[in-house]
C-alpha cells in the first residue's frame, strides 16, 4: 500500500509533539521539493527543516572556478561546464572577467552542457581543438564522468574535475560538537550510487537518527516521519524510505568507474576550508586527460580573497546550515538570482536561489 | 517555383519575389480581399469599437508537435483581440525570412497559417515580405497585426472584485514545454503536443457572463505571470490551489525532471478568466462543454486581504509564487 503525501503528514501531526527538532538535508533537489510544496508551513512548528551542504557548485572551489576562466580566455580550448557553473562569480578586479559567463562575451568560446556525453560529442565535433570539460559535482555528477573516461574518451578531451563527496562534509560538522541538526535526511540519488550504507556512521557514531530520502513530498515526509519516530522511541538506525531506487551497496558498476578514473583526497570547499577525504582528482593513469596536467596552473596566491566567498557573502554558512538563507544581510538586496553575488543565488541547487524561488523572501532581520 | 531554397534574390523587389510572393503566400493565402497589387486595401468593419493589436514570433524550432510558426502567428494574434473581448477579423503579415531556407519548409508553415486564418475566419489582406542575409535570422521571423470588432462588453483588470474565482480553461504548460522537448536539448524526448490553438469560441462562450471581469491568454511566463500582472493592477493577492491546476503527467514529469514550474510555463491556447463567484460554476460548465475546455477548472480567487500570489500546495502546505525572474537553468546533479 503507498501512502500519500497528506497521509503522511496527518502522521507526522499525530505523533507527540515536543521540543524543537531540526531535521538537515544534504541535496539541492531535497531543499526545492521542500519549498516547492510548501512543508514547512504544512509541518508542526517544533520542526524545522534546515538546508545543510547539498550543493556542489557553492562549494566549488573559488580557484577552480577561476582557473577554468583563465583557461578559456588564454588558452586555445572550448570550455564545456554544467549550465549552473557558468554564474559563479570569483573574486577579480573589476575589469576582469567575474564569471564563466562573462569571460564567454569577451569571446572565451564556453559551452554550457547537461551531460558528459555532450563534452564527448563537442570534443568528436572539433577534433583539431582542445575540449576541457570543467566538471564540478557530487558522486552522482562524478560517477558518469568516471564512467566517460573509463569508456574512452576523444584524446582532445581533457576534465577539469571538481568532484565532491556528500558524506564527509556532514562527518565534519558533526565531529565540530556543534552539529545544528538532531536528525538527517540522506540524499537519495548520492545514495543510489554510493549505497545508503555510507550513512551509517551517522547512527552508529554520532547517535544522530537518519533516513534515505527520494524526492516526491511522499519520500521526504516518510523520511521525517521515520527520525521523528525514532527519536521519540529512543531507538535510532539508518531507515531508507526511497528502496524502490536506493537499494543494499549502491551501483556497483558506477563505484567501480570512481575508483578506477579517480582517487579521493583531502580537498577545499569554497569559504569552508579542507575537509578530509572529500575531493576526487583525477588517477594517474588518466593524466593524458587531467586537464590540470596538461594546462599552465593561473593560481594567483596574491588574489585578494583568493579561494574566499564574495565579500559580505554568507555563503558558507549558509552551505553548513548554519544560518538560513534570509539570514544573510545581502539575500533579497544586493545578492538576487539576476545579479548574483554568491554561488548560493546561482544554481539551482543553492539554497538562497531555492528560497528566492520558492517565494521565501523576507528578510529574517 | 524552380528554386527549393530562398536566396536574397527572393527579396530584391523584382521577379524572384514576385514569385515568391504569388506562388507561395497569395496562391495560400487568397480571399476576397487580398490584392497582392495594391499599397494598401479598404477594409469594411461594421461597428464602432474596433480592437487592435500586434504580435511578433520567433519561435525555435519553426515546427513542433501541435503545430509552427505559422499556426502560432495567427493563434497569437487573434488570442490577444479574442481575451480583451472582440472577433477577430484581419491581419496583416510580415515574413522576415533568413536565406538559404528550403522553400518546402515556407510553405508548409504559410499553408497551416492560412488553413489556421481560414478556421477563425479571419482574412490576411495585407503583407509584407523581406529576406535576411544568412546567419542574420532564425530560418523564419512572423509579424502579423491584427483589427477585430467588439462582441462584449469591455474587460479590465480594473473590474476585479475581492472573492473574485479565478477559471483557467485547459491543462498548462503544454506550448512551453512541447517546443523546449522539439529543440531537443537535453536529450529528452516526448510526444507532448502544443496547446497552441485559437481561444475564440472559449472567450464567445464567456462573454455571456455579466460577472465576467477580465481575461487573458497566459503565454510567456504562465499562470503566475497572469496572476501577478493583476497583483501589480489591484493591489489584492490571488490566492490559488495546486490540487485544482489541471497539468498533464507527462507535462509534470518533465518539469520534475529538469526543475520548471508548470506555473511559469507557456500556453499558447488558454484563457485565464476572472469572474464574479456567483457565475463560475456556469462559466465552467459552459467551458467544460467546449471541446477546448474539457478539462478547465476554478483554480483559485482574488484574495484582497493579502499582497501576494499565494499558492496552497497539493498537500496544504503554502508557497508564494514571484515573478519570473530567468530561465531557469538545467539540474546538474
């Protein structure tokens, strides 16, 4: 029997009310269903539902972002990177190009892509120019492009690769003994690659109650329902409320793709810093294709802010769920989805661009 | 004609163009009174209120499930005098045409826009041609301007009354979505059909209605770009029901999938309209009746007591919906 989305929140509503409980979730997709149905007002005020770290392109590492500029402006290349790349400003003076798609109107031949099989037919479709793929992303935008380079790949593609794992940025801020969540909604499509098992460690380590999550209002409301019970109960385990997709173990196929294109390392997260064991680079014995290898470093370590968020911009704690989005001085002034200032405004993933769109516009002040 | 592309000499005002012009447009396009000789041609309207408006199209691609450009340049035109209240009566045409477009293609979008003309009864007495160097035009620009005579009595935004119902005459997001699946972009296909259609004998039927108020077309930016022009109007919200938006599965699905908002998305054979609460129920089984308005529904109200376009969601949670700020850019993950 499948129980519906107002079947479900009759439950949540019927279960004993009790002090404050915040629930996190961990993917862009979770937050836009949210405020697209409209939970939080249809939920008991003890609950609240805080975005945590669910959007790759806002912790896209600022020198990334602009080295791929630099790339695209000074090298002979066509730069494809996933549409949402192409807003995220970097920290330059102001006569230099900002973002991706400002160094494209000054004549940077970049194109935005939706899928890894469109790097490899621009690549096939220019064969006497060099193709570098800028691809930023979690495990599930990573897997396929392993998966690309592990199937071969045009020898004028090479990847600028980005790749981020989901789970430790939540490892990290529940080791900071100041989590901001009493209970986790695990992401859904990380987990159909990765296994649910990844999130184990939450329960097990951490006694922090935890469910798998699809992206229905149905999916995510069971999930709440579940850490809900549990806490209520006192008995915590992993629960997985999306089993038509996330099953025992994960896809195996796309896990051996990542380990073998890819090594994961201690990596940098946009205004967040280090975190261990987050990053994927590029295996050696794909260096032919590691466009880091194959193109001049532009880092500039006198950058003023290099590797920061915007001035003013709150991005990263926005990212960490610490404050929420109408919680940032510049959210609905300076900082709206037309003129961006932190990566947050700009995908769709980003939990400021979610709220803005969702009509979520008062400022919290 | 022996040409099978159009080439700029198609639009160098001598023998190639009046070719063009005969075999393509007049020899499509005939009635009583097109005169492809003249400057310009009287027209007869019997009535004091004559309405007035122009459109422009550039849809990509020229052709898409539903119908083209051709069907579009006359639905578009003759939706904008059918919604503000009159029967359409002539266009005029203008064909900005890029060159080295197959002459087949222009024929067959100038014979659906005067089979789409014929249908509504309106007649396309004047036009205009002209031929875009390569690369400086979408394969096919339309402009048509189109005169209509009043057949009600006279609709504005000002009449819109507090508790006002809020009736939408089709499923949404069909246009919008059907030509995003036609340029094949993202690698998705589908068999989603175009809405695209004349709303004529929708606004007829609506016109006997005293309480009628207004009524629009929701084109670009949809359902919520309708309500929040009449926020902007009269300073009261408009408060609507998820549950009751008739919005086809294979519609929602793509949109799921890609992240749009079926509230935001094109129709391009709708009419929003607003009317006096004591009279929706009648509005909508006159609509329902229509073959066009089978699946037309009450989707809401004018809600003076709030300063925003509200939305009760599917499972009574609530949401606000903004004007459209940009297109919204695909999911990477």
């Amino acid at each position: 029997m499948t129980v519906s989305a107002k079947q479900w929140l009759e439950r949540i509503h019927e279960l004993p009310h009790r002090g404050k409980v915040k629930i996190m979730n961990v993917c862009g997709g979770h937050e836009r269903s949210i405020t697209m149905a409209g939970l939080r007002k249809a939920l008991p005020d003890y609950i609240e539902l805080v975005p945590g770290p669910g959007c790759p392109v806002c912790v896209c590492p600022e020198e990334d972002v602009f080295e791929a500029i630099q790339l695209a402006l000074n090298e002979d290349i066509i730069l494809v990177a996933f549409g949402d790349m192409l807003r995220v400003p970097v920290n330059v003076k102001k006569a230099q190009a900002r973002t991706l798609e400002q160094a494209k109107a000054q004549g940077a031949d970049i194109r935005p892509i939706a899928s890894p099989t469109e790097a490899v037919s621009i690549a096939k479709a220019n064969p006497d120019k060099a193709v570098v793929f800028f691809a930023a992303g979690f495990e599930t935008t990573t897997a396929p492009v392993a998966a690309m380079l592990v199937e071969g790949v045009p020898s004028n593609l090479s990847v600028l690769l980005s790749g981020r794992l989901t789970w430790p940025a939540v490892a990290m801020l529940l080791e900071s003994g100041e989590p901001g969540f009493d209970a986790l909604i695990a992401p859904g499509h990380v987990s159909t690659i990765m296994g649910p098992e990844e999130w184990q460690f939450v329960v097990d380590e951490h006694n922090i109650p935890a469910a798998v999550a699809g992206f229905k209002p149905e999916s995510l409301l069971a999930a709440m329902y579940s850490v809900l019970r549990q806490l209520n109960e006192g008995r915590y385990f992993l629960d997985n409320c999306y089993s038509e997709l996330v099953k025992d173990g994960g896809n195996k196929s796309a896990q051996a793709h990542l380990s073998k294109a890819m090594n994961v390392y201690d990596a940098n997260w946009r205004g967040i810093g280090i975190i261990p064991s987050s990053g994927y680079i590029l295996d050696k014995a794909y260096s032919d294709h590691d466009a880091r290898k194959l193109f001049p470093a532009y880092a500039d370590d006198a950058r003023k802010r290099a590797g920061q968020m915007p001035p003013g911009c709150d991005c990263a704690q926005v990212v960490l769920g610490k404050i929420y989005p109408n919680e940032c001085k510049l959210f609905g002034k300076a900082c709206m989805p037309r003129n961006p200032i932190g990566p947050c405004m700009v995908s769709d993933e980003g939990a400021c661009r979610i709220w803005w769109a969702g009509g979520m516009r008062e400022s919290a002040q | 004609m022996q040409d099978t592309h159009i080439s700029l000499a198609h639009g160098n005002g001598g023998r190639y163009m009046r070719e063009l012009i005969e075999e393509i447009f007049a020899r499509h396009l005939a009635n009583t009174d097109l005169d492809v000789q003249a400057d310009a041609v009287p027209i007869t309207l019997d009535s004091k209120d004559i309405l007035f408006t122009t459109d422009g199209f550039t849809v990509q691609p020229l052709e898409f499930p539903g119908g083209n450009i051709g069907s579009l340049a006359v639905h578009g035109t003759t939706n904008d005098l059918a919604v503000a209240g009159a029967i359409p009566k002539y266009l005029s045409l203008n064909a900005f045409i890029e060159e080295g477009l197959e002459i087949a293609t222009l024929e067959r979008i100038i014979k659906t826009l005067a089979e789409t003309a014929a249908e509504i009864g309106v007649k396309v007495v004047a036009g205009d041609t002209k031929v875009l160097r390569r690369g400086e035009g979408g394969g096919l620009y339309l402009a048509t301007t189109g005169v209509g005579v009043r057949n009600g009595h006279i609709l504005s935004m000002k009449n819109i009354k507090d508790g006002d119902s809020i009736i939408v005459s089709g499923s949404v997001g069909d246009h919008g979505i059907a030509v995003m699946l036609a340029r094949e972009e993202f690698g998705l296909r589908g068999d989603i059909q175009s809405d695209a259609a004349s709303v004529l004998n929708l606004t007829t039927a609506a016109h006997i209605f005293e309480g009628l108020r207004f009524m629009r077309d929701p084109t670009r930016g949809g359902i919520a770009t309708v309500c929040s022009e009449m926020l902007r109007a009269t300073g009261m919200g408009v408060r609507l029901l998820q549950e009751q938006l008739p919005v086809r599965d294979p519609v929602q699905s793509v949109c799921d999938m890609l992240g749009y908002d079926p509230m935001y998305l094109a129709c391009e054979g709708r009419v929003v309209a607003i009317v006096d609460p004591s009279e929706a129920s009648a509005l909508l089984e006159r609509w329902q009746a229509l073959e066009e308005g089978q699946d037309a529904a009450i989707i809401g109200h004018i809600d003076s007591s709030m300063q925003h376009v509200l939305m009760e969601t599917d499972i009574g949670g609530e949401r606000i919906l903004e004007e459209l700020e940009d297109d919204p850019l695909p999911r990477i993950c």
